[in-house]
C-alpha cells in the first residue's frame, strides 16, 4: 500500500476537521465537579457527539478536538491572521494554549471518576514560526506519566507535512473532588502511587 499523496493527506485532515466541527455542540463549560462525575471517554465522547458543550477556548482560537484515546488527544486547527503578533507572525501564545490543551486532556484521559486536575507548570520549546502558509496544524499530547496526585506529559505541533513547529511538557496536580471516590472498577491500570 503507497503512501498517500501530500494533497490527499491535506484532504484527510480537512475533512476530518470539518465533520468534528459538524458534530461539535455550542461553546460551554462545565463545573469541574460536574465534569469529574463523568469517565473521561464519557466526557470527551459527549463532547465530540455534540451532546455537552464544547470548550470555548476552541471556539475562541479556532481549534477543535480530533482524536482521543487512554493517554493521548490531538487538537486540530488552522493559524491565520487573527493568531497573529505585531511583528508579522502567530503569536506564541496559540501554540502555547494547543500544547497546554493536548497534554492537560492526554491526562484528563487516564483520570478516574471523581477527579480533575490543574497544569501548575507548562514549557515549551519553539522550533519555528506558525504563519497562515503552514495551514492545519495539530497538536498531540501524550502521558509521560500519571500518579497518585501529579502527572506529566509531552506534546507536540506538527504539520501535514509532519515538519515540528513547537513541543512542550506539562505537570498537572490531580484533585481529588470533596465527597467523591473512585468508582470501582474504574481505576487506571498500572498508575503508580
């Protein structure tokens, strides 16, 4: 089987940005003790059935949810001239929320129910400059690690071309939310203490 052409990838991507954006329901948020009720594949299910609201930094930056899986989620946009600083490029602050938003629901992902967490500490590394000629971008978070009460993950932005634009690592502290325990059954196997 050949490898698909760069345009038929382009295409591949296009599409499958525009039938998650068909199916996404209006911006929203959730409380976090509401949202830790939910299993995570509940969650994040819902939201990519239009059944819950969909985050509103997406809808602010333009940026929708692709793809998730235990440890992993991809987000999936389009840097354009709204994204952009003074100085003729797209700000590092649209890379900076993808990356942070991949990695803190790559967490999100192996959560239990009754949980929820916080980034307490984000760092990226730049390797070159978003600009509307690269076209869709995704970023891609992936779990290093999850324990009792801390997790750490890592990500990255690429295009179709698969050229890296910028990669990151996160800490989250995980809360535990007042009054709720974890469902039996719904541990994460192999979280270490």
């Amino acid at each position: 089987m050949s490898m698909p052409s760069r345009e038929e990838k382009l295409a591949e991507w296009l599409a499958t940005e525009q039938a998650m954006r068909a199916s996404l329901g209006e911006p929203g948020s959730m409380s976090l003790a509401q949202v830790s009720e939910l299993l995570p594949q509940e969650f994040f299910d819902g939201i990519g059935r239009g059944e819950l609201p969909s985050p509103p930094i997406g809808h602010l930056l333009d940026f929708v949810p692709l793809e998730w899986s235990s440890g992993r989620f991809v987000f999936q946009g389009t840097p354009d001239a709204r994204h952009y600083n003074p100085l003729g490029s797209v700000h590092g602050g649209y890379a900076a929320t993808l990356l942070d938003s991949c990695m803190g629901c790559a967490i999100h992902t192996q959560l239990q129910r009754g949980q929820g967490y916080t980034t307490t500490d984000l760092r990226i590394s730049y390797i070159r400059a978003l600009s509307i000629k690269v076209g869709p971008i995704r970023a891609e978070g992936r779990i290093v690690h999850i324990g009792r009460t801390t997790a750490l993950a890592e990500g990255r932005i690429y295009d179709v071309d698969d050229r890296l634009y910028a990669v990151g690592s996160t800490t989250c502290l995980i809360l535990s939310m007042p009054g709720t325990s974890p469902t039996p059954g719904t541990e994460t196997p192999g979280r270490s203490e």
